[in-house]
C-alpha cells in the first residue's frame, strides 16, 4: 500500500489497510453466508467497507450507497450485517478487566491517587431524529433533543470496558444505571473480586469506579463533594477526580469523532441502535490496541456559518450534586478516607 491508500483508509475508515484486512478476514466467514442477499452480489470486503464508511463519514443511506454502488435496501442489510458480525467475532473486546489486565488498570489509578479504583463511568447521549411510532417526549432530553443514552466505562487508556445503551434521552442517568446490568453485578459482588485495599479510619475497599456528581455516592461509585464553598480537603479531593475522569471525555471524543454518525442527528431504526453503537464501540477498543492515534482535527467542524467550533460530544453534566438520600454511610466513609490519604500523599 503506498501512502495515498494508507491516507485514504484512515481518512474514510479511520483505520489502518492493515487492521482493516484483519478485520475482514475475521468477519468474511460470517458475511459470506449472507452475499446472495443482496440485490447485487457484495464482497464482505465491499460490505464491511460500506458500513464503516456510513458510521465514518455519518452521511445519509441516500447520500452515501450512491459512491458505493449499493441500494438503500442493501444498504440497510450490509450495516446490520456488519453490525452482528463484529458483535458476535469480538465479543471478547469489551471485558471488565481481569487478570494482567485490571493489575495495569489499577496501578495506573493508584498513580493518579485513586488505589483499587476500575475505571470512570460516564453517559453520553446519541442524537438521533424524532423516532417513529414511540412515545416522543420520551425521548426529548435535557437540550430538548431526541436521543438515546449511552452509558460506558472506560479505564486511562481511554480502553471501553464496559456499555450499556439504549434507553431514552428523558432517563436520568442515575435511573441508566439502576437498570444497567452494571449495577446488578456490582451490588452482587460480581465485579469488585480484587484483592482488598485498607485505606485510612480502617476503611476496606475491594474496588469502586469514579462517577461526577450525576451519580450517587455508592460503596462503589466515589464522586465529588461539590459545592462552592469547601474546605482544602475537599477541594483537593475534587481536583484528583477531574484529572482521572479527563479520560471519560477524551473517549467520548475519540469515540464520536471518529463514528461520526452517532455524533450527529439521524435516521436510525431504533431497534438496532443499540447494537450499532456497541460495534463502534468495539471498533474503538481495536483501533486503540492497533495502536491507531486520534486525530484531534476530528473534534471540530465548520457550522452552516462557516465559524469553526468544537463538536458536541453528547455529554450532559448535572447542574446540581444529587440529593444526599442517596447516599450510604459506607460511601462516604470510602470518599473521606480517599480524601484523607490524599493529604499524605
């Protein structure tokens, strides 16, 4: 491949000739069941280079089978095809870390003050037009848009390690969380199995993940004091929480500049969103263990004005800490004694 490939690959799939033809031999024995499907016989490479495309560029069915030589019948097909190939071939890409895997997630947390600490939990929103044939205010979020919540996790490296997508805009993120299998397996002891950490005031912790003040304080959820008027500990405590939890919007970023289409609003079977947004996710983990680097041109584009900005990465922050009735006395007891050896760190 000369260098005018290599740049039409990353500009068009965002990926490299090499990973992508690794990403066909591995789906092709999939695809190539489903080829007389399709009006005109596609190669899994054409079909699996269509669907990238679309979620690259973020253009229209109309718009974009017209370059590919694909209906919009078929077009439709190749990136729900696509979609269950990647989900089902790499299912192993977006694992709670284990093994060699959660000793590096945890020293790399343990250096930035945040021992036994997993990841950082955050949820975006995926813009999407007014859906058909579903009740429309449930889907009318906060900026008074229609969309769809996704919730990730994410560790330093920016590596997605866990989603849960699908629910409407209107749901509060907490709620999210509540119904996210995230939660069943936490509060069941599922996902914290490392080796406990003793921190001060005798405080054990077998692991948490770190949330903003959208979400509760749990024995496995740290977030923020908040508030205005705080003493030095907890402002020192609330300044380590935003250098970690910068790796939570630096995914979003790669993640939604690169997937452009679920950075914009657009037609979408409301179904299948889900999955599709998972396989780009999927995507994500690949390209960051490829080693693919982000191009941050991504994370601007030039309004109907011609003034260029920064792209909007769905996140939507509380305006205000939530209500203390959530809040368990095991919880705060974690959040004072991270914030304790803090001080003598």
């Amino acid at each position: 491949m000369d260098d005018a490939s290599d740049e039409y690959y990353k500009e068009k799939l965002r990926m490299t000739p090499r990973v992508f033809m690794e990403i066909v031999e591995a789906l092709s024995p999939l695809l190539q069941r489903r080829v007389t499907f399709y009006r005109v016989p596609l190669q899994p490479n054409h079909i699996i280079t269509y669907a990238l495309y679309r979620w690259a560029s973020g253009e229209t069915y109309e718009s974009s089978t017209s370059s590919f030589g694909i209906g919009r019948a078929s077009g439709l097909i190749a990136v729900e095809d696509v979609t269950r190939a990647l989900l089902r071939v790499y299912n192993d890409k977006i694992v709670w870390p284990t093994g060699i895997r959660r000793t590096l997630v945890l020293r790399a947390f343990e250096a930035k003050g945040f021992p036994n600490c997993y990841g950082c939990i955050d949820c975006t929103h995926v813009y999407v037009d007014k859906p058909a044939k579903a009740p429309l205010e449930n889907y009318f979020d906060r900026k008074h848009r229609f969309s769809v919540v996704a919730q990730v996790v994410v560790d330093l490296d920016l590596r997605i390690t866990d989603i849960f997508v699908g629910y409407p805009g209107s749901c509060h993120d907490i709620r999210v969380l509540q119904l996210s299998s995230l939660w069943a397996r936490a509060e069941e002891g599922d996902l914290f199995r490392g080796a406990p950490v003793v921190l001060p005031f005798g405080v054990t912790t077998h692991g948490y993940i770190l949330g903003d003040n959208g979400y509760p304080p749990l024995e496995w959820i740290v977030v923020p004091y908040g508030g205005t008027d705080q003493i030095p500990d907890e402002e020192r405590f609330d300044n380590k929480p935003k250098v970690a939890r910068g790796a939570v919007e630096r995914a979003f970023g790669r993640l939604n500049g690169m997937w452009r289409l679920f950075l914009r609003i657009h037609k979408t079977n409301m179904d299948t969103l889900p999955q599709k947004f998972q396989a780009v996710c999927i995507l994500h983990n690949i390209l960051l263990d490829a080693g693919m680097k982000f191009d941050d041109n991504l994370l601007w584009e030039v309004d109907a004005n011609g003034v260029r900005r920064g792209v909007d990465l769905g996140l939507d922050h509380p305006p205000h800490p939530i209500a203390e009735n959530f809040n368990r006395p095991r919880a705060l007891a974690l959040r004072e004694a991270l914030a304790e050896r803090m001080k003598h760190a």
